[in-house]
C-alpha cells in the first residue's frame, strides 16, 4: 500500500474495500505533504419515507502506507439536509482541523 501516491489512488483503494459491502458509501481524500488525510463513509440503513438513514464513518491519517489517528464515528444522518458527499468533505474537514 506504501505506492499510494495520489488523492485519486488512496479514494480508490479504500472505495474499493467499501464497494464489497454493497451498501452506499463515500470516500474523500486529501493530500498534505507526504500524508493523506482520508474520511470513509458507509450507509448502515436508510428510511426513504423519513430521509434519515445511519451512517458509520472512519477518519485517519495515511502514512507511509500506514492508517494513523483512526477516529471512528456512527449516528444518524438526515438526506433531506444532504447528500452522502457533503457529509464526507464536512467531516473531513473536522477530522483534519482536529488532527493536523
């Protein structure tokens, strides 16, 4: 895993894992110097009448082919506020300010 070198290789591999499941899922990355900041997203449930579903989310820091700084997340997430996109750039985001 160590010849991961772009946004677009890290997305992929991971994505790659999570596709396996079947189920929907997200994930984003960004590039920082030699490390990847990466947020993996995946719809547990989701109720189409109610526009909520629950979502299991894990952060970390890719370095050196290595995962560092996992941070994992699950809870319920409202659709009609978002899609599956926005919520994995936010929490990213959040991620990375508490871990850079």
């Amino acid at each position: 895993m160590n010849n991961l070198k772009t946004v677009e290789e890290i997305e992929k591999h991971f994505g790659d894992d999570l596709k396996k499941s079947q189920k929907q899922y997200s994930v984003k990355a960004i590039k920082d110097g030699d490390k990847f900041y990466v947020m993996e997203c995946i719809v547990q449930s989701y109720d189409s009448n109610s526009g909520y579903g629950y979502v299991d989310m894990m952060g970390f820091t890719f370095v050196n082919g290595e995962k560092e700084n996992s941070v994992l997340k699950d809870f319920q997430f409202n659709f009609q506020n978002g899609d599956i996109e926005d919520l994995v750039e936010n929490e990213l985001r959040l991620y990375i300010a508490d871990h850079s």
